[in-house]
C-alpha cells in the first residue's frame, strides 16, 4: 500500500464519519459544520486521485456557498434558542432511502471502473476537463445548462406566485 | 535531499511573508488613516512614528484573558478564529511574488489551478466568522452573521465571475500563467473586472465600506462581540491577511504580477510595491467612504457587480475569440 492509497483512507474514514457526525448530532448548525468537514474531506480524495479541478470548485462551491446557504436558511427560519433538529419518523425512511442510494451507486461506480488504475496519466486537469466537457459531452452539457436554466425561472415563477407583484 | 530543503525553505518565506506583511499592513492601516483624519496615529511605542505598536498590541492581547460567554456554543465559538486565519496561510502558498534576481520565480508550489485554489481558501476563511457570529451565543453576534452569510452570498458570484474574465483573457487558470500573459492593454479591457473584483474582494472581507455585519454603531461589534484577548487577535491577523490576499491577488491577475523594468531580477519587489498600492486602496475605501445599509450592499451586488462582470466576460470572450 503506497503513502497515497494511505492518505486516501484516511480522507475517506474522515469523510464517513463527519458525515455521520452530522446526521445524527441534535444541533442542527453543527450538522452543517460537519457537512463542511465531509465536503473537505472529499475534496482532498478528489486531490489524490488527480482531479484538482473538480477538488477546488468543490470547496469554492459546496464550502463558500451551499452551505452558507443552508446556514443562512437556518438562521432565518429557527428562534436563536431553539436550533435543534426535529427528529421525526421519516428519520428511519431517510436512512434507508440513503444507504439504498450509496449502495446504488456504490455499485455503479465498482462495476464500471473496477480494476482501473490513474498512475501516470492525470487526468482531472481543467485542460482534459474542458476536452472533455466541450468536444465529447457537448450536447448533455447544454441540456443540462438548459435543464438548470429552467429549474431558475421556476423557482422565481414559485417564490413570487403568492404575491400581488 | 535539495527537494526537501527547497520545500521547507517555500514554506519558511510563506509563512515569514504571512507573518509579516499583515503587521505591515495594519500600522499602515494606524497611520494611513490618521493622516487622512489630521491626526499623527500613534507615535510613542517603539520610538520612531510609533513602528510598534501593533507588536505591543499583540502584548496585551496574549495578557488577556480569553473568555468563553456560558451561552456560547463552545466548540464553535473556540474554533472560529482558527477558521478564520488559516485558509488565508494556505491560500498565499499559491501567490507568486516574481522573478528573484534570476533564480526563478518566488512562490510556495506553483499550482496548475492556482486561480481556483486561492478563491476556495478565500471562500473558506470567511467561514470563520459565520461561527463566530451563530457560536457567541449573542443576539448581536446572530444578526451580525445573517449579515454575514447574506453579504457571502451576494458577493461570491462577482468575485469568481470577475476571475474567470483574467483566466479566459490569459487562456490559463495558473496564477504564474495569467501574470506571464499579462499585456497593458489589459488595464483598459479588463477595468470593469478589476472594479468588481475590487469591490467584491472588499464585501468578501466585510471591510468599510462593507463592513455592515460589523457595524458597531448598531450591532456592537457583530459576530466578534464576545471575542477578547488572543481570539480577538486572530481575527484582527485574519482580517489583515484577508487584505493581503485580496491585494496580492488583484495584482497578479489585474496589474500584471512582477510586470515592471528589470522584472528578471526585481520582479518580486515590483509584486509587493503594487500589493502595498492596492493594500492602501483597502485603508482608503475605510476612510473615505460611510458604511452601506444592509439593503444596499445587497442590491450593489445583485444590480450592479453581476451586470457588470456578466458584460466583463462577454467582452472578454469578444476579445479572445476575434
């Protein structure tokens, strides 16, 4: 085992964990705190297998802005005493939706990239991304811009539907 | 074995550059200001025009006591400042400062994606303060942060616009790249992006004139309230280090870097005279400008940075494609 598949368990565990950490504490802003963790720490994995790339916009915006946002969406809904999570019946439905989640794409992921190695050739560089993004996957990326495009119009259609505006 | 020793020898001159440069900053930040208000700043620590008081600052802040409020979420409220000050430690690790006397170019690790490493660290620092203001346990502090993450919020999408307008111009996300393609054409096509990265950069630190999550005249000191002795300290550091990141950051992509007569061998000082340029800027906009209302650093962003940097990059593209 060489010093990087080593780092990369430890990024991994530590991934795993924060991500418990923050499903099952009962402050909901530590939650969010530990969500900051688990996206650091996947962050790093993404470094070690050389895609730095998709590593820092991770940080730039999961970290500095995703969870601000739910920060933000915090502290406006809850009083300052009572940020506390609600723990309902759906917790137990949750669980099992996430774990049949991972465990889909857990598999998707094995049975399609088993047994590749990423030694000598890197490949999340912006160079190879951008190659990638704009030759090859052109079309399910305008789809996807035109997808998202729309999901914006509807959430201001939504948010101002209710007022005389 | 000289691997090892140029790695530790980078990462000494970084963290003698962070260590160094924010103090710099803030007794220009002491004089500076007092000039510009008719007054001399301080002027007896250290004997000539007051050169230590930030040290002596530093003194009685270690004598202090640290305090954590009973209300404050503990964890959170101690780790705040340590939030806040290392991601600007990191992010400086991928800021070059330019040719040395022909030795090569003076930077921690030249990064292939330097652009995108310094504006994650940035995003993360401002973290630190958001901790602050949900972990004090304070009213003040609370609404301090809701200021905090809304002004985040507003000011992360011009920043990065603003950037990727260089990196597209420069054709190149590397920090040595986008400085190496700089032409002083640039100052003229790429203004309306300097402005707004300028201004963003200013928001993003909460500095006057954006300094409304602060705003001591209402909400005593915002999510530092409750913050004395060495915390209060480290986000003082952190703020300084912010100006110097942001400053060092808007020259390299912006005024070309080392670009400057004899910028084989000086290069680096060119770097740092412009970084103190800009740095002085920072002071200047606390000077000269009043605070802005909370609705107005919101609607500054929204109806005019984003426009702007939006245009910025259409103009941009224009240009790199024609």
């Amino acid at each position: 085992m060489s010093a990087t598949e080593i780092v990369f368990l430890l990024f991994a565990a530590l991934a795993v964990g924060s991500a418990l950490l923050a499903m099952t504490t009962n402050q909901l802003v530590h939650s969010a705190l530990w969500l900051v963790v688990t996206l650091g720490a996947v962050a790093g994995c993404f470094v070690l297998m050389t895609a730095e790339f998709v590593a820092w916009v991770q940080v730039l915006v999961y970290v500095g802005s995703v969870v601000v946002l739910v920060i933000f969406a915090l502290m406006l809904t809850r009083q300052q005493s009572t940020i506390s999570a609600e723990v309902t019946g759906n917790r137990w439905t949750a669980a099992v939706l996430g774990l049949v989640a991972a465990v889909g794409l857990g598999a998707t992921v094995i049975s399609g990239f088993h047994g590749e190695r990423i030694e000598g050739h890197r490949i999340g560089t912006a160079r190879s991304l951008g190659d990638a993004l704009f030759n090859d996957w052109v079309l399910p990326f305008e789809i996807l811009s035109g997808v998202l495009l729309a999901a914006l119009v509807g959430a201001i259609v939504i948010s101002r539907s209710g007022t005389e505006r | 074995m000289p691997d090892v020793v140029d790695v530790v020898l980078r990462c000494v001159l970084v963290l003698a550059v962070f260590m160094v440069l924010p103090l710099v900053i803030g007794q220009m930040e002491h004089k500076a200001m007092a000039h510009m208000q008719s007054r001399v700043g301080p002027m007896a620590a250290g004997g000539f025009h007051g050169w230590a008081q930030l040290l002596a600052d530093g003194v009685k802040f270690v004598q202090k006591e640290s305090i954590t409020p009973v209300a404050a979420d503990r964890r959170v409220f101690e780790l705040a400042p340590a939030v806040a000050l290392a991601p600007y430690l990191v992010a400086l690790l991928a800021i070059p400062l330019g040719p040395f006397f022909g030795q090569g170019n003076l930077i921690g690790q030249d990064l292939d994606l330097g652009l995108f490493f310094v504006l994650a660290a940035m995003s993360v620092g401002v973290l630190g303060t958001l901790m602050g203001g949900l972990g004090s346990g304070n009213k003040y502090s609370y609404i301090g942060g809701m200021r905090v993450a809304a002004q985040l919020m507003s000011y992360e999408l011009p920043m990065v616009l603003a950037a990727a307008s260089v990196a597209m111009a420069a054709g190149t996300l590397s920090l040595v790249g986008i400085a190496q393609q700089w032409e002083p054409w640039w100052l003229i096509t790429q203004l309306p992006g300097l402005i707004v990265f300028f201004v963003a950069g200013l928001a993003e630190l909460q500095r006057p004139p954006f300094d409304a999550p602060l705003a001591d005249a209402e909400l005593v000191m915002g999510p530092l309230t409750e913050y004395g002795g060495m915390r209060f300290a480290m986000f003082l550091l952190a703020e300084y280090a912010g100006i110097l990141v942001l400053s060092a950051l808007t020259t390299v992509l912006f005024l070309g870097g080392w670009a400057g007569p004899f910028s084989d061998h000086i290069g680096w000082l060119w770097t740092l005279v412009k970084v103190m340029a800009v740095a002085f800027l920072v002071i200047w906009a606390r000077v000269a400008y009043p605070r802005l209302r909370e609705d107005q650093v919101n609607s500054l962003a929204w109806k005019v940075l984003v426009p702007v940097a939006l245009a910025q990059i259409t103009l941009t593209t224009v240009l790199v494609v024609a």
